[in-house]
C-alpha cells in the first residue's frame, strides 16, 4: 500500500514518513546532480543568494535524458548519492527536506537528516524510462550551461519512491541487512 504525499514537504508529512514505505510523490521536485550541487554550495559559501529556493523542497538526484516528441522528459533514472554527501548537510541546513536517489548516503548526512528533519528515498535505477512516465512537466530553471545537469523543475504525478532512510535515522539498508543475516536460507 502505498502512502500518497505533496509537494512541498511538511513537517507533519516528514513525521509520519518510515523507513519502508512506499510513497506516491505528487508536486514539484527540483533536479540537481554533481555540478549542480557544487555551485549552489560555492554560492551559499559566498554569501549570495541560490538560484532556486529549496526549503521543504525534494532534490532527485538525476540528470534526465532529452525528451521524445510527447514526453515531457526522457529517461530519468537516478543517479548515485553518495556523490551529494559533500553537499547535502549545507542544504539540509538551509531547509531541503527530501532527497530522491540510490544507494547509500554517509553518516555526516544521516546525522543532519535527524537535525533538520529530512527524509531520504530512493527508487529504482534502471527503470528510468518508466520513471519518466510519471513527469508531467519540466522546465529548466538553473544553470541552463550544464545541459542535463541543469536544475530542472520537475512535475511529478504519483512518482513512486521508498522511504530508505527517515528522520529518525532508521536506514533500511541496515535494517534489512540484519534480517538477512538472522534468516536461515
């Protein structure tokens, strides 16, 4: 069963999120990669304004695929995260409340989620033609320059994500590793 969420994230939404669910995403949610990630950062570290406001917003980690005559967007599958760990306690700070992406994220970036009360997804990589499907809209609206690394603004419809890691600090990539170790196969 999955739980159905908007954008942009609130504090009673991020609450009541586990580590396990799954969740239907409805709204907008901004796109940023590597690059992306590494401005917005050396901008907020000079004291000047970031070219998108991302408080209680979601950042997928993805640099989409052009789209075909129809689609709103190419393929979009995601990308690795751990390559944000950088970048993310700084955003956390100033607000980002959700992060979609794979694999695993370091401690500095669980210990920040708990902080400031963020929640981290992930969906499926390989899959990103199907992920597609469910962007009904995206615009460029960042850093134009980095082709599909841009910031895009994305509008999603019912995207479909797993609650890995929640505010509580709860990580379903512990978690299930330790039923898997308990399990007699």
């Amino acid at each position: 069963m999955y739980k159905k969420i908007n954008t942009p994230l609130t504090e009673e939404v991020i609450k009541n999120l586990k580590a396990g669910d799954t969740v239907l995403i409805t709204g907008k949610v901004l796109t940023a990669r590597d690059a992306a990630h590494k401005r917005m950062i050396e901008l907020l570290n000079n004291g000047q304004d970031m070219p998108v406001d991302i408080k209680n917003q979601v950042i997928y980690y993805v640099g989409p695929c052009p789209a075909k005559p129809g689609q709103a967007v190419g393929s979009c599958g995601p990308t690795t995260s751990g390559r944000m760990d950088a970048y993310t306690p700084k955003l956390l700070e100033i607000g980002l409340k959700g992060m979609i992406g794979k694999g695993y994220r370091n401690q500095e970036v669980i210990d920040a989620m708990m902080k400031y009360h963020a929640v981290y997804f992930t969906t499926i990589g390989g899959a990103g033609a199907l992920l597609s499907e469910r962007v009904i809209e995206s615009k460029v609206v960042a850093y134009n320059d980095l082709g599909p690394e841009a910031i895009h603004e994305f509008t999603v419809e019912d995207f479909p994500v797993i609650v890995t890691i929640d505010m509580y600090g709860n990580n379903l990539y512990e978690s299930e590793k330790e039923k898997y170790r308990k399990a007699n196969f």
